[in-house]
C-alpha cells in the first residue's frame, strides 16, 4: 500500500459484476521489484479509481503488521476486528474492504505473485485460502515477526549499495525468512482454532473443501471417511463448534458469494457451481444462510 496513487492503466476489472480485480501496483515499488513493504498511512489506494473503502479483490498478497487498533476489516464478507499487534493476511483473489472509519497505523507488506520460486512457495504456504487470515502472535513471535520484517523493510529501500540482480535476490531470502515465520505462525493458529484438532476433523474438512460443490450431505462424508454420523458430529462441534451441516453450508455460501461477487453468470449457474440444480432451491438455501436473496446480495456489491 502506498499514499501515492498508481499511474498505469486501470486495474482488470468485473465491469459486469461490480467488483474489481486490481494488479500489484509495480509502478509504485522500489526497483521495480515485485514486493514493497513500508507504513500504512492516508490515502491508501491501488489506483486511482480504486477507493478501498468498496469491496474489490486484487491479484497479490497483502500483509498488515498493526502498531494500533481496534480496526474492521472484512475478508470474503467476513468482518475481523485486528488490535495493536495483530497481523492480517489477505491472499490473491480475496474480496476485501478497509474501513473508513478506523486508522491503519504499521507496517504493510504487498508481494506479487511471482516473486518467490515455487519451492519457497509451497514452504510458506502462500496459497493456503484454509487457514484464517486473521493473527495474533504472542509477545515473542510478535517481536520475531517485527524484526524479520524491519530486515525486509532495509534491504527493500537498500538501492544503491548492490545491483538490482543481488538486490533482487537479497529481497527474496529475506522475504523467505518472514513468511517462513508468518505461515508457522497462521499454522499454529489454526491448530489451536481446532484445539489441535483430531484426525476426523481434518479429514472432513479437507474432504469438504474437495467436494462441496457436489456433495452436502453429512451422512455421505461420514460413510466415505468411514466415520459414523455421531462421531462425525462429536469432532467438528469440538473443533469449530458447529455442526457438520453448518460447516458445509457455510463453505457453499462462501463460494457462492465468491461466485456472485466475482463473476456474471446468471443465478441459476451459480446455483449449480455449488451443488443446486434447481435456481429455486439454491435462491432459498442462500436467503436461509445469509438473510439476503443472490439478486440482492449482488446488487449491493455493484
């Protein structure tokens, strides 16, 4: 994020949909380079026609170390409230929204897909949309984070003492070296969300996020992962605190809203990306979980 306002073209965009998708601002980073870390201030924007107070997404990550808070923030439609050393990660693809109301004050780090080799990818983590965007790391991990990050900031402003190849490269170990921290970090967090969650959980979790779009139903999860209903039912209450049937529903809106917020297919496609043949059942079933009709849900956004 930066105070200063892209001077490119515009972002690409879902003109039809309402939101937009706005690309790592590179215009605006040191080099060129594909990362740019510095603090939060006013006039935070990707473009120009781009006020972040609207719900839009963009194509790269965001990684926000707050020095002060309470502040909303809302990811995928869901509001997180961060403190004084909390940290949000918002991936590539996220819809998301500032506050207008509450001030970013920090330390904000922006990374292009791209950047990092994919080996180093797959350590961080950088594309695990599972674990919560919100964290909030202890006194010791916090001034471990803090540190790693205060590291990237110098070599990132750091122009003229190497050439831009070894910049570069300087650039990435030391990127590594943070999110290596931020994803053992957002990995920790997620197990203690699930109370170091057993194996059942986990296994319907991630057969949830493999098959939602064709399978709601608990007892089918439950007879494919060789579990009865009532086990199935025990594990996902202790671990998220909802039934098993909550939990797929809530998945399905989440892609639902993705699907009406993100693209212009018409209601009744959506309905059937997400397990519903019939417009009418999937119109009801969204109106159900979230008090809102499609229509009307994409409405708002637009």
């Amino acid at each position: 994020m930066n105070d200063r306002t892209t001077q490119g073209g515009p972002g690409r965009q879902g003109d039809e949909d309402g939101i937009r998708t706005f690309p790592f601002p590179a215009d605006l980073s040191l080099s060129g380079v594909g990362m740019q870390v510095g603090a939060m201030g006013t006039g935070r924007t990707w473009h120009a026609d781009a006020p972040l107070e609207r719900v839009h997404r963009i194509d790269f990550h965001v990684v926000m170390l707050f020095h002060e808070g309470p502040v909303r923030h809302m990811v995928d439609f869901a509001e997180y409230e961060a403190d004084a050393g909390d940290v949000l990660w918002i991936r590539p693809g996220q819809v998301h929204r500032f506050s207008s109301d509450d001030p970013y004050r920090g330390t904000v780090l922006t990374m292009q897909p791209g950047f990092l080799p994919r080996a180093t990818v797959e350590a961080t983590g950088l594309y695990r949309y599972d674990l919560p965007p919100l964290l909030r790391p202890d006194a010791a991990r916090l001034a471990a984070l803090e540190h790693a990050l205060t590291q990237l900031e110098r070599e990132y402003v750091d122009t003229t003492t190497l050439p831009l190849s070894l910049h570069t490269a300087v650039l990435r170990h030391s990127l590594t070296a943070f999110l290596l921290r931020l994803a053992h970090l957002a990995a920790s967090s997620a197990d203690a969300a699930r109370g170091h969650t057993d194996t059942t959980f986990t296994r319907f979790r991630d057969a949830v996020e493999r098959d939602f779009a064709v399978n709601h139903s608990v007892s089918a999860y439950a007879d494919t992962l060789g579990y009865s209903r009532r086990t199935l039912v025990r594990a996902v209450r202790a671990a998220t605190g909802e039934t098993p049937k909550g939990f797929i529903a809530k998945r399905v809106v989440l892609e639902a809203k993705r699907l009406l917020a993100h693209t212009d297919l018409p209601i009744g496609r959506v309905g059937a990306a997400v397990g519903f043949p019939d417009s009418a059942n999937f119109s009801k079933f969204f109106h159900q979980h979230t008090g809102s009709t499609p229509v009307a849900f994409r409405a708002e956004l637009r």
